[in-house]
C-alpha cells in the first residue's frame, strides 16, 4: 500500500481514510496525521497515477532527470494553484507546501524501487492502477486535486466508499485504468 508506506516514511502509523459524506478526515478516526501529510501524500500520488497511464512515462519516473521538472510533467502550469489549495487546507506556507510535495516524490519513487524488481513502465503502471482505490480513498477533496489534473472524478465522493458494490465497481475500474496500450490504443 503506497499510501501507508509513505505515511510511515513520514513517522505516521498510518494515514487515516477520507468520509465519503464530509469528504475530509472522519470525525472517529482512529489515527492521526497532519494535514499537510493528508493533502501532500495522495496529491502526489494521484498526480503520478495519471502521469503513468502510459508505460512509456510511467518508465519516466524512475530516472533521475525526472525529480527536477516533475512539478510540470506531472501538475503543469497548474502545480502553484495544487500548492494554494494544499496550503489553504492544511494552514501551512506554500514554501513548506512544495518542501513536502518534493519530499513525497522522493519517498515515493524510493518505495516504488523497492517494491520493484524489474523496473519498467509497465511495472510502474500496474502499480499505479493497483493503488488507485487506496490513493483516493485518502485524498481530501477541498484540495482540488481533480481540477487540476482535468479529471474530476479523483474528488468524487463514490471513489472514497468502501462496501461489497463499491468494491466490485472498483475492480471494474482498475480493469478499465490499465487497457490503454501504448499509443493511446486498447489492448486486445
């Protein structure tokens, strides 16, 4: 679970779900994470699910050419609003806020090395759209994170529900996320 293994990396037991009613921490959440962490980890996340719906970029992320214009391959010209709404959110400084989507980005391609053996696009990809359901389960929708990476449904509230029929219409999504084939044409 990326998610988790980000949070841990960040001294968090664990980061706590998003209620899919208020679309923010649940008020009986049984562990803690500042808000900063709860915005940056799955904004990141979510930023490099997107980015890696090709193998050929998701290859991409893994080099090290990629860490020092990742803020535009992955968020574009839009990367200072993500920074305002994840500031705004979470009470920080728009400089603390981009230190900590840096610092995501490292830990994540750190985790997904690890996870990997053969480090490939495809690999990165399937990894990707594994942790989708878990990304965006934890993703507080007042950041905005749709908006910016034009697809609104990383904010919609049916992403975040958990129960047998989310469940499966989560797996008919992952199915669907990964049948792009390289060129932007399904794969057979």
């Amino acid at each position: 679970n990326l998610v988790q293994k980000l949070a841990q990396r960040d001294g968090i037991s664990a980061l706590p779900k998003i209620d899919p009613n208020t679309q923010d921490i649940s008020a009986d959440a049984k562990v803690f994470a500042d808000k900063l962490s709860q915005a940056a980890i799955p904004a990141v996340l979510v930023g490099l699910y997107k980015y890696t719906r090709d193998e050929h970029r998701a290859g991409d992320i893994l080099k090290s050419s990629f860490k020092s214009n990742w803020r535009q391959e992955v968020f574009g010209d839009r990367f200072d609003k993500l920074v305002a709404g994840i500031a705004a959110y979470s009470g920080e400084t728009a400089a603390q806020v981009s230190s900590k989507l840096d610092n995501v980005l490292d830990n994540s391609i750190e985790v997904i090395k690890q996870e990997t053996g053969d480090v490939n696009g495809n690999t990165v990809k399937e990894i990707f759209t594994a942790a989708r359901t878990g990304i965006l389960s934890h993703l507080p929708a007042a950041i905005g994170v749709g908006e910016f990476l034009d697809d609104n449904s990383f904010d919609d509230r049916t992403n975040k529900m958990e129960g047998p029929v989310s469940s499966l219409m989560h797996k008919i999504e992952k199915t669907f996320a990964g049948t792009e084939g390289t060129e932007g044409e399904p794969r057979m």
